[in-house]
C-alpha cells in the first residue's frame, strides 16, 4: 500500500479580518457606552483611578477606547505555564495547542461501585494522579469539587488535593480575594516564598464574568489579588447564546468580549504585563432543558472564534472542548 503526502489543512477560521476589526469595534463601543457591571469597592477606585466612568446607581463602568487597547497592548503574548516539576513547562501563545482537563464537575460515578455521588477531595486527588500520569495532558484544572467540604473553605480543599497530587500546572479557582490570597500562600509555601512563586508560577487562578456584562465583587478580588502576587489570570466567560447573551454568533462575541477585557483591564492597571489567559466556554442554551451543552457545534464554533480573537489582540486564549 503506498501512502502519498498531503499538506496540512489550513486552520479552521470562521472570521475574516475585517469581522475582527468589526468585533473589536463593536465591543469598544458597548464598553465605552453601555459598559460592564463590576461589582468591589477596590475594583471601581481602580478603573475609576484610570479615567473609566462609574454609574453608581446602576454600578456600570465605561470604558474609554484608549484604556482598553492599552491593557490589550501590555498583556504577555507569551508567558511559560511552568510545572511544579520544570519537565512541565510549555510556553502559552505559540502556534501549538495544549490540553487541559475540563472542570468543575460536582458528581463522579465512584470507580469501584458504579454509583453516581457527590464528588469529594478524595476524587479530585485521584483524577489529579491519573492526569499527572497522562503526558499528552498539559496542565491540571480542578476536575471536580470537593462538595464534603465546609462552603468557604471549598477553594482550600480543591487546592491541597491538586498540589499534594500533580506536578504540572495548576488551574485552580477561588471565590473571593481572600481564598485567592490563602491558596497562593499554599502555593508560596510550596515554591518557598511568593517572590520564588512570582518567578516560577505553576499556578493559575480562574475567574467566570457573569453573562451579560457583569464581574461579581468575589471574581474581581480574585483577579486584584493575583495580579498584586505576578500569577497568572484565567478569565474564561461562558455565555449562553440566547439565554444570557445575544442569540447571534457575532452579538455574543461581543458581549463576551467585553466582560473579557474588563477584567484584562483591571489586571493590568494593578500590575501592568501581569499573564493573562482570554478564555471562553461559550455555547447554545438549551432552551427546552435549560442547560448548557457543551457538545453542540456551536460550542466549538465558539471556540474557533475566541481563538482567532486571542490571535487578533496577541493574547493566548484557552477555550473549552467537548
């Protein structure tokens, strides 16, 4: 059997340049007119600090066109992911694709008995261990929740399961500024010191806007909080096309694009070039169920838009699979 050499397919683009251009443009727009709720005292001094415009009424911020690009402009194109083992490491924003695991699932069906239950710390530690083995898997994000555990202590629980069991990056997510700054004190203690964990950061935290346009206070404290500490910000919205955000391909972009940037905004007025991640997991509701599902083809239409927006702006994108 002879076997012939094909090129390689082109990438999977489903944006011209100038849809690009009209995205951003339209997103200007609607920060600059409409603008994003963002919701924290120290957030809103801080825009307020840069020249954004505070409603106080509604709580909106608007956003002058210049303060968006220039946080565009200073946010990494490329920055290291490193691992807690440094065999690990893998730069973000290059052309190649790197995996990670989706999250946060709050059930597991137990390996042993077959029965679905709350998933636990136990749970999360295990898949923790099975990633870690799994060398086409880059980084860990925290798989399922730790659900035994007391409300507010939740983040630290996750935290402890996935550092006393991976050796690659970290992904994690925290509800308030508060248990950002204990998990990133957890992680210190680890690297030995914040300033050894500024310099070999093998953590992320992860924030979710609020579609549409909107950053609870505990999400805006997450991302103060990271970038005082230099750690790298996942901001991954996830939108649901004609129920939280428009029902239009390019309408939720640009709604989705706008709770992104703010809070890349707000990243960079607290530490300027401070790595961050544009990320989204938008998709269809499933307006007969009411759920979100992430294996419809608009899922991943999505994604391969967000990419191009991230290839657009020269920030390195993370988008969720199916």
């Amino acid at each position: 059997m002879k076997f012939s050499y094909q090129e390689p397919l082109p990438p999977y683009q489903i944006l011209s340049e100038q849809d690009l251009k009209s995205i951003h443009s339209a997103t200007l727009t609607l920060m600059k007119t409409v603008g994003v709720r963002v919701y924290g005292e120290e957030a809103r001094e801080i825009y307020r600090s840069a020249g954004c415009i505070i409603d106080d009424d509604s709580g909106l911020i608007r956003f002058p066109e210049e303060v968006v690009n220039d946080a565009i402009v200073k946010t990494p194109e490329q920055y290291v992911m490193c691992g807690r083992d440094p065999k690990n490491d893998f730069v973000l924003g290059s052309d190649q694709v790197f995996y990670t695991n989706f999250g946060t699932g709050i059930e597991i069906v137990d390996p042993d008995s077959g029965e679905r239950r709350p998933s636990d710390s136990t749970d999360l530690g295990n898949v923790a261990r099975f990633v870690d083995a799994i060398p086409e898997i880059n980084a860990f994000t925290t798989a399922v929740a730790s659900q035994e555990a007391p409300p507010r202590l939740k983040d630290l629980y996750e935290a402890r399961a996935v550092f006393c069991n991976t050796t690659k990056h970290a992904i994690l997510d925290a509800e308030n500024g508060i248990n950002a700054n204990l998990v990133i004190d957890m992680a210190a203690t680890i690297a030995g010191g914040r300033e050894k964990l500024r310099q070999r950061p093998f953590l992320t935290l992860c924030i979710c806007p609020n579609s549409p346009l909107e950053i609870h206070e505990g999400a805006s404290e997450v991302v103060i909080e990271t970038a005082k500490a230099g750690l790298p910000i996942s901001i991954l919205s996830m939108g649901l096309v004609g129920g939280t955000t428009p029902s239009t391909l390019a309408g939720t972009l640009v709604v989705t694009n706008a709770e992104i940037l703010a809070g890349i905004v707000l990243a960079q007025l607290v530490n300027p070039g401070n790595p961050v991640m544009y990320g989204s997991s938008t998709t269809i509701m499933d307006m007969q169920y009411a759920s979100s599902p992430v294996g419809a083809p608009e899922h991943g239409m999505f994604g391969a838009a967000v990419a191009q927006l991230g290839k657009y702006y020269k920030i390195p994108t993370k988008v969720g699979g199916t």
